[in-house]
C-alpha cells in the first residue's frame, strides 16, 4: 500500500511538472489556456442555439454594434480585448455577415508581443483586407520583422499571411526579404521555413515576374533539389514549375537545374523516401509527378550524356514495376501521415 501511495505521489508530481512547463510554453509563445476569451464563447454558443436565421441576424449585429462601440471609444482598447473582438467579428464574416470596421485593430494586433495576438490579427487580415493595398501597406513591416524575428512560429505566420494574400504591394515590398530566406546561408532557417518561402515567392513572383534573374536564383534551386526534406522538394518543385510555366525566361536559361531534378527523381524510384511519405507504395507520388513535368519542359539537347541515360532508366524502372496487389478491403495500403 505504501508503494502504490509513492507511486501515486510520483505520478501526480511528474504531472504537475508537466502542466507547469505546459504553461511555460504558452506564457512563451503568449498562447492562452482554451478556457480563456469566454465572451468569444458564449456569443458562439448564442449563435447555435438560435432557433432561426432572424435571431442569428438579431444576436450578431448586437454584438457587431457593441464591438464598434468599443473600437471607437477613447479609451484604450486592451491588446486581449482586442484579440477577443476580431475573433468574434472573424466569426461573424465566417457566417456570411459584412464586417467593415475593425481593420485597424487587426492591423494592430499583426505587431504584438504575444502569438496569440499575432495569430488573431494577421488572419483577420488575410480574410478581410485581402483587397484593400492601402491597409496592407501598413503591416509590411510587421511581416518584415517576424519574418527576421528568428522564432519560426513567428516567421511561419507571416509568410503564411503573404502566400494567402500574395498582391502587388507584397510583391514589391517583400519579395527580397523571403528571397534571402532561401539564398543566403542561413542555418537557423529550417527547411519547414524554406518550405513556406517557396510556396510565397510563387506567389509573389506570379503578381511580379521581373523580381527573378535564372544567373542568380539557377544555382541555390538546384541545391534545394538535394535537400533530404521531402517537403522542401515538392515546395521548390512547384516553385519551379510556376517559373517554367510564366515563359518570362526560356527554358535553357534553367538548364543547370536538370540534373538535380533527375537525381532527385532517381532517389525516389529507388525507395529513398520517408515510408510517411509512401502512397500505395509509390514514394511520393505527387513529387515525382512534378519532377517529371519540369523535365518535360526543356528540349532535348539541354541534356547531357549522364543525365539523359539517367532519365531513361528511370522511366524504364517507373513503367517496368509491377503493380502492387491489393489484398481484400485495402489492406496493402499503408497507412501513414500523408493520407
């Protein structure tokens, strides 16, 4: 009995350590408990327990009325309260209703301290000011910063801000603050971060094709293709792609590219893949696809000797493998993180 009261007292202690640094973690990232923001949850609960669209109608312009109130008062608005307030105007535009105020706040909140806050406003401005150039000038900065912060929660937010948003303004503004992220050395930079970077700079660089020179950008893309990251890859694949497809460039101004991408695609028939990354036992399916269509942009002669025998056999060993056999109900399938 004495044992299992120690046992007992040992397991509650470890749990409390563990709650305690729990706690820690968010007070560091400024991520509040759930139980938090209660007015957010009870106007939530009040919209669902409406009997109909009139009282829903009813409920939301009450509280959308008394959120401008509180926007326009003198008398400062707290960076919680704030936070509590766009969540509920989010809500309200996710339901379909008009939300035409409370811009600024958001605008506000994308320069805060704390990542719940962070959070709350740059989603608001990816989902409400996603056309007005003249607000999203103002929080440029702001994406500067976190994108240079070095905290990657951070930095992951604001690039997620301008691939949703993309825009000539960014464009303008930050293409070469998240070109750095890729071509300068920078071992902080996860390849989570570079992931994120590819995806915005298609973006950015579909809104601004003149931002990108192939005697720069040839070299650093070609690295990326032998990046052990699978998730890198088909990033900067799609990168890739969107360039080839623009036309800005011919296709022999990325020649040097070709090679890498054979390599990588020969990686992957030959099973070096991450078995998460397996699709009915074909390494990375969707990867492969687009490594193949970016081959099938340059002639011929872009080829060399190597690269071209390479290439040959690879096709030879994707269209020679026999099929994976099927037991009953799927259950060959391999269930992993991707499906």
């Amino acid at each position: 009995a004495r044992a299992a009261a120690g046992a007992a007292r040992s397991a509650a202690m470890a749990m409390r350590g563990i709650q305690a640094a729990a706690r820690g973690a968010q007070e560091a990232l400024g991520i509040e408990a759930p139980s938090h923001m209660k007015g957010l949850q009870i106007f939530i609960a009040d919209i669902r327990n409406c009997p109909n669209k009139e009282q829903e109608q009813k409920r939301v312009e009450k509280e959308l009325a008394k959120i401008r109130l509180k926007f326009t008062n003198t008398k400062a608005v707290s960076g919680y309260d704030k936070k509590k307030y766009v969540w509920k105007l989010l809500y309200a535009y996710m339901l379909g209703y008009d939300v035409d105020f409370g811009h600024f706040q958001a605008v506000e909140l994308c320069s805060s301290s704390k990542f719940s806050e962070k959070t709350a406003g740059y989603l608001a401005v990816s989902l409400l000011l996603s056309d007005n150039t003249e607000i999203l000038r103002l929080i440029v900065n702001s994406i500067k910063h976190d994108i240079g912060s070095g905290h990657e929660h951070v930095a992951a937010l604001a690039l997620n801000t301008v691939a949703n948003i993309g825009g000539a303004e960014f464009a303008d503004n930050l293409f070469t603050d998240i070109s750095k992220m890729l071509l300068v050395p920078n071992p902080s930079i996860s390849p989570y971060l570079k992931r994120k970077a590819c995806i915005c700079l298609l973006r950015l660089y579909r809104k601004d094709n003149d931002a990108l020179q192939p005697e720069i950008w040839r070299q650093k893309l070609a690295a990326l293709f032998h990046d052990r990251d699978i998730g890198l890859q088909t990033s900067v694949s799609g990168f890739v792609l969107g360039i080839l497809e623009m036309g800005k460039f011919p296709a022999v101004e990325w020649a040097e590219l070709v090679p890498s991408v054979g390599q990588c695609l020969q990686k992957l028939v030959q099973g070096e893949c991450p078995d998460h990354y397996e699709y009915y036992h074909v390494p990375a399916p969707w990867l492969q696809t687009k490594l193949l269509r970016i081959l099938q942009f340059f002639p011929i002669q872009t080829f060399t000797g190597d690269t071209l025998q390479r290439i040959n056999a690879i096709l030879h060993s994707v269209l020679t493998k026999p099929v994976a056999q099927r037991a009953p109900g799927g259950a060959s399938k391999k269930r992993s993180k991707a499906d």
